[in-house]
C-alpha cells in the first residue's frame, strides 16, 4: 500500500488513509486500514463487517467514483454510518473509491482535487493487487493440498499394519467432524479436527507388526507396548503449530471420562475435546470393522457395546454430552461406514 499512499504523509497529491475490502463467501465486507506514520506505513484490521446494502451507498451503482469537498456526492460519502461502524473517522477531503465483485478500495483524503484521472489510476492499481492476491491465494491453496496429502499419507502409512484399506482414517475423520459440528464447536475447531483426527495412531509406526495383527488377546507386555503408540506419536508429529490439535488427538484419544484411560489416566473435561471426540468416532469404526482379535460388528451390536457396554467397554469411557451426540447421530456414522466400506 505503500506505493499507493506515498512516501509521506505531507504528499499533497496521495490519499491519507486507503480501505481495502474483501468479500467473503456470505457477501460480507471486511478488511483492512493502511495509513502512513512518521513516515511509515501503519495498518490493522477492521474491527467490523459491512454488509452490502452498508457498502452499497458509496458506489451508488458504479464501480468508480470520485468526489470533491464541496461536492453534493462528496457530503453524501461522508455523511454514511459505515463510517461509525468501521471506527473510522469520516472523510475530510477528497475521495476516490473502487469496487469490483470481490475487493473494494476507499482512498480517503486527497490533499488536491480529484478527478477520473485519480479515479482510473486507482482502479489499475487495484487490479494489479487483485491479481497478485489472486496469484498468492493460489499459491496458498496448493501449499494446503500438499499439506492434507502429506499427512493423509502418513497416517495411511500407520494405518497398513492392522487396515486392509485407508478408509478407517476417512470415516474417522468424517465422523468426528460430524461430532464437533453436533456439538456446536466453531467452524475453525472443526475443520482443523476433519483432518488431525485421522493422526490418532500414527504412532503405530513404531509398534512391531506382529505385535499389531497378533489374534487375541494381547500379552500383558505386548499391551504396554501398544499404549505407548499414544507417545510415539506426539514425537512423530513434532512441534508444528499446524499440527498442535493431531497431537492432543494422539496422545489423548485412549484417555476415558471416568480416569481409566491411558497414557495418563486424564479424566472428565482434563481430556482435550479434540481426544474425546476421535475416541467415540474410532471406537464406532473399530467396532464395524474386522481386526485379527475380532470379527466386524453390525451397527446396531456397535451401538449396543458403546451405550451399554461389555467386557472391553464401557459407556462410563466416553464424556456424557458425546454419548448423547452420538445416540442422535449413529444412523449418519453408519451411512460414513457404508459410503466408505472396507
């Protein structure tokens, strides 16, 4: 913005204070407020959204307006609530504004008079931002894909010792998106929790095979060895920040409400929300499935074992408020196994 606003504040012939604005998907308008400081260039966000009949008056219809003071359009402009609503002070001098579908520009406090001059040179400057935010969206959303592909792939990984397929990550997934969506969680937390959850055994990297697809019950050494997949893989996963809900999930996802869980024994709300959810949606997809231990359950017997238990399980494991998500949602999760199989 700093091409835009000038190299000082004193530069007659720049604007003062420059909006950009963003669309999102719901037509809302927000975004941000760029100005120049003692000579450098200062900014932060927005702290409100307008709507489009909000916006809407500024541009009357065109796409490109200017207005002097003294001018009917200009004492329109500054007469608008967007402003009170934005924090912002209104305009005190000469405006140009652009508009396109999806950004918006406000280029307030000309020191000189404008005219389609000004009007034109802004609306080629933004087109050359848009196509660069374009450009670095693009950029972005390839770095997200590789991103998902590359820990679908390490959990795929984990999942070929005892899975005949990769689909018990993708259900599991899937049903522990449905959970948090259930239980109100923000859309962030769901979304961040429709791909970590799939990293709940990662750690089974680290577990010999043998160990894995062994019929029956387990030795009581074999088993501590098992537990320990919840530790291997918070040290798979490592430090990233984008990986911080994968390894509350790994770590906390064999943790019980009532404190007999491992590998810490946690109870009630000390489990991370993120842990109790994936531990109700593998628990249901460990059911349905075949394991060299057990045979694959129907979805009825699944639910069953979950809400009244056996000698594996029992419904005191799972936080209350989930048990009671899940009673409304078993039908959807065993549409997700079907959708799914394998």
């Amino acid at each position: 913005m700093e091409f835009l606003l000038g190299p000082a504040s004193t530069d007659k012939t720049r604007p003062q204070r420059v909006l950009l604005l963003g669309a999102d998907q719901g037509g809302q308008w927000g975004g941000w407020v760029y100005y120049l400081k003692d000579g450098r260039l200062t900014f932060h966000p927005l702290p409100e959204k307008l709507s489009p009949p909000q916006l809407a008056p500024v541009f009357e219809g065109r796409g490109l307006v200017y207005a002097n003071r003294g001018e009917q359009p200009f004492a329109g402009v500054a007469a608008l609530p967007l402003w009170e609503r934005l924090r912002q002070p209104a305009p005190e001098n000469n405006l140009v504004a652009y508009r396109s579908d999806s950004v918006a520009v406000l280029a307030l406090d000309f020191g000189k008079q404008v005219s389609a001059y000004e009007a034109q040179v802004l609306s080629a400057l933004v087109a050359t931002i848009h196509f660069f935010l374009k450009t670095i969206s693009s950029q972005i959303q390839e770095v997200e894909r590789a991103f998902l592909y590359t820990i679908g792939a390490l959990a795929r990984a984990a999942e070929s010792h005892d899975e005949d397929t990769g689909n018990h990550i993708i259900r599991v997934n899937r049903c522990a998106e449905m959970v948090a969506t259930a239980l109100g969680c923000d859309l962030n937390f769901v979304k961040v929790l429709g791909y970590s959850a799939q990293m709940h055994d990662v750690g089974k990297l680290h577990i010999h095979p043998d160990i894995l697809r062994k019929p029956g019950r387990l030795s009581a050494a074999q088993w501590e060895e098992v537990k320990k997949h919840t530790i291997y893989g918070v040290r798979i996963l490592g430090d990233d920040p984008r990986l911080a809900m994968a390894r509350e999930v790994a770590l906390s996802h064999h943790e019980h409400w009532d404190g007999s869980g491992y590998p810490q024994g946690l109870q009630g709300p000390d489990i991370p929300l993120s842990g109790r959810i994936t531990m109700l949606a593998d628990v249901y997809d460990a059911l349905r499935s075949t394991r060299p231990y057990k045979p694959a359950f129907g979805h009825q017997r699944a639910v069953e074992i979950i809400t009244k238990g056996d000698d594996r399980l029992q419904p005191s494991y799972f936080d209350p408020r989930i048990l009671e998500v899940f009673g409304d949602l078993h039908h959807q999760m065993e549409k997700i196994f079907a959708d799914y199989p394998g």
